[in-house]
C-alpha cells in the first residue's frame, strides 16, 4: 500500500444511514456427504449462507437461490446452512448438485436431487437427506441456520430407517465426534461404535455433544481407501478389518508407522445395512517421534473456491434524512405526535496499513482505533472479494464486536480487494475499502 493512500486510511469514517448488511458470518462446521457405496466428502469446512444454484434449474437468475437461513421464514438472521457448507464442500473437490427448486409459496428451498455424481433413485425410493448432530432435521437444507461446529451429514437413501453408526477412539470422554486420535505402535488400539437412530432413539434423540451410549455389536471397523474423484470407500475385504463385540468395542493393532484412516460399516449380503460411520485419522509415531507431522489435509478447515455466480444486486438503501423532516423521512415533519428522532453521532475509526508481513502464508493483518465510538459499536468485519474473476463476491474473512485487530486468511493464487465495515447499534452500516492485496500461489 503506497504511504498517501495508508495516509488516507487514517481518517474518519462517517456512518451514513444504510439498510442493514444482510450478510452471513462465516463458521467452521464439519461436512460429510455420505454416497450410495463411497464417502463424497468429510472434513471441517469454513462456510457461509449464500446463493447457490442447482445443475439443472434454468429458471434461477444468474446469482443463484438465497440459502442463508432466511427461506420461507425459519430464520430472522443469515448464516451458515446445511446445503451451502455441501455446496461449498463439493465445490472444493470440482463437483457440482443438482435439485428441484420450490418457490416461496411453498418451500422456498431445494429438494436436493443430487451430489457430486451420485443421483436419487426414484424408483427404488432412494433419497438424499440431511441430518445435523446426528438428528434428521425438520425444514429444508437452506432453512435449517447452523452453528459453529456443528455436523452436517448428507445422506444417499436416507429413509429407509438404517440406524447411523458413530466411531470413537476408545478413549472418547464426550463432545464433538474426534477427527484423529494417537496410538502406539504395535500396541492394541481400541475404538468403540455406537449407533445412532430409530432402534435406539426414535423418541427425539437429543443433539450433539449428547450421544447415544448404545453399542453396535457386528461393525466392521476397516481402513480406508480413496477412489476416483477424492471420493473414499471402506475396504472391508482387508485383513486389518476388525469387527465390534457386544460392547461395541474392537482393537486394531498397528504395526506400520505414520497415519492410518479408519471407519465403521456393516454389511449383509455385500450391501450395507447401516448408515456408514465418520472417518477417525489414527496417527501411530515412530519411535522416537511424539508425533506423525502434520494430520491429513482434510482434517483441518477448508476453504471454497470463489463461486462463479453473477453478483446479486445490492438492496436498495434505506433513504437518508430529507429537508425539513426527520430520520428516513420525506416531505415535512407530522404536525401531531413525537419530534422526529434524532441522529446520533458517526463512528469515528482510525486505519491502520495492512500487515503484509505474512502474506506468503496466506495471512493479512488488518488493524484500527476507535477515536470515538458514536451511538456505540454492535459488530464489525472484515471481508474479501476476489479480482478478475466474473461473477465473484465479498467474503467475509472476519467478525467481532470488541477487537481492534484482525488477521484473514485467503486462499492463495489470486488478487483481492479488502474491505473494512463497522455497523453502529441503531444498525447504521458503513463500509470502506482496504486496498488490494496479492496472495502467492
């Protein structure tokens, strides 16, 4: 950033009266769309409601359907949702979906037909459902908001009553289901799985972190292999499947160094009689290593791709102060009743330059002072939008109420212009640009 235009950050933002930012924060909940006979994906996934748009609905303008939590009313706030995290999910392994969209008079959401490759069979009955924390939800996949993680999992033939199976590493104390765990070299590794559905809890399962404590007798536990397309299948012809006893419990014994991805199926007849389970990355060190390196890339968060979605026209603004009347008003004043409001004092914010120091790691610093605070500060973002590519969109990276500083991430391989927004408590939006910013490959 040149020193004239740092000098002009360090100015004043002056709040104007603007209709509130309908846009979603993002959070990092886990996704898994389990397929037919493969695992599409797995593994946590920053998301954020936004449009989406099914392979085959020619009828949706260019940027898409709104699922952000506001369809058909479920929620007064945007956020994250079950579909866009899958979209995003699919989308990071160049896959799209497809499904029915039904408008606003009776669903306002899709009826998801498809992802990746993998397509409903009608006529087998063969569904895609959704269920978040093990519980099947009640609305649709764009009206269900979700909360910082949380686990969303797309299921292939949903509805046939299979009982999910859920995998823990024998030392499992409660919580989120683990996406690693350690053991030791040659020394027997216990796991323990449990099911999850109508056999055992058909009355309203509670969600996460509570679980069901009702061991899976007969769960084949086996490694995993990756098949075409970074999809995963459970190989359970392997010698080193073992299977669960009447506790629930298995050992593995593992006598090779380094990770080892596992999962829990069962089947009758080559078919598989229960929804499969998550997949737990084991690490076994080698002596005199604590430790395997770093855990498998899919176990840590992940970001989309930019979409290629036109960008959807702003709402309009909610008008400012008019001669001779009051707040958003026109014309002149009422002669009966209150005054008109008054306007409170702008948000006063100070600039600082970009931190740059570690954006060969994909990290920027953005960073401000308050000089005077106004009505009082409710939130603020920082957010991104990606340059040269059609269609592109402001991606919040960042969100807080109280900090002074900000560090966000961007993928690398492309060029981004920042932007800075502050809201105030009467809800006043005001935004200003950062500059841009150059992320290495």
């Amino acid at each position: 950033m040149s020193k004239s235009l740092a000098a002009l950050f360090v100015a004043f933002i002056f709040i104007v009266l603007t209709a509130p930012s309908a846009g979603a924060v993002p959070a990092e909940v886990n996704v898994r769309i389990e397929g037919k006979a493969e695992t599409l994906f797995e593994g946590p996934v920053l998301t954020d409601g936004h449009n989406v748009k099914a392979i085959s609905d020619d009828e949706a303008p260019g940027w898409g359907r709104r699922c952000n939590g506001l369809n058909n009313g479920a929620s007064p706030t945007p956020g994250p949702t079950p579909t866009a995290a899958a979209v995003d999910a699919t989308a990071i392994l160049g896959e799209g979906f497809d499904g029915d969209w039904y408008g606003s008079e009776s669903f306002d959401d899709y009826f998801i037909t498809q992802w990746g490759p993998e397509r409903q069979d009608v006529g087998e009955g063969d569904y895609w459902g959704v269920a978040v924390n093990n519980v099947f939800t009640s609305v649709g996949g764009c009206q269900y908001l979700l909360d910082v993680g949380d686990e969303v999992l797309w299921v292939y033939d949903a509805f046939d009553g299979r009982p999910q199976l859920v995998l823990y590493p024998g030392d499992y104390s409660g919580g989120s289901v683990e996406l690693t765990a350690e053991a030791t070299l040659g020394v027997p590794f216990e796991v323990s799985v449990v099911q999850w559905g109508h056999e055992c809890c058909a009355s309203a399962p509670p969600p996460s972190p509570t679980r069901s404590t009702i061991p899976f007798e007969g769960a084949e536990v086996g490694p995993v292999v990756s098949t075409v397309g970074g999809f995963e299948r459970i190989d359970t012809a392997s010698a080193e499947t073992v299977e669960t006893g009447a506790d629930g419990t298995a050992t593995i014994t593992f006598d090779e160094p380094g990770w080892h991805r596992i999962k829990a199926t069962k089947l009758s007849a080559g078919n598989e009689t229960m929804i499969r389970s998550n997949r737990l990355d084991v690490c076994v060190p080698a002596a005199p290593a604590a430790d395997c390196g770093a855990p498998p890339s899919d176990d840590l968060t992940r970001i989309p791709p930019p979409g290629d979605l036109e960008e959807e026209p702003e709402p309009e603004e909610a008008p400012g102060p008019q001669p001779g009347g009051g707040a958003g008003q026109s014309g002149a004043p009422p002669t009966t009743g209150p005054p008109p409001p008054t306007i409170a004092g702008p948000i006063r914010i100070a600039l600082r330059d970009l931190d740059r120091s570690r954006i060969a790691m994909g990290i920027v610093g953005v960073s401000w002072r308050v000089q005077d605070a106004g009505a009082g500060i409710s939130r603020w973002s920082v957010s991104s939008k990606r340059l040269g590519r059609k269609g592109s969109r402001f991606v919040t990276r960042a969100t807080g109420k109280a900090k002074s500083s900000a560090r966000v991430r961007l993928p690398g391989g492309a060029r981004y212009v920042l932007r800075f927004t502050v809201t105030d408590v009467l809800g006043r939006s005001s935004n200003v640009n950062l500059g841009t910013v150059r992320v290495p490959d």
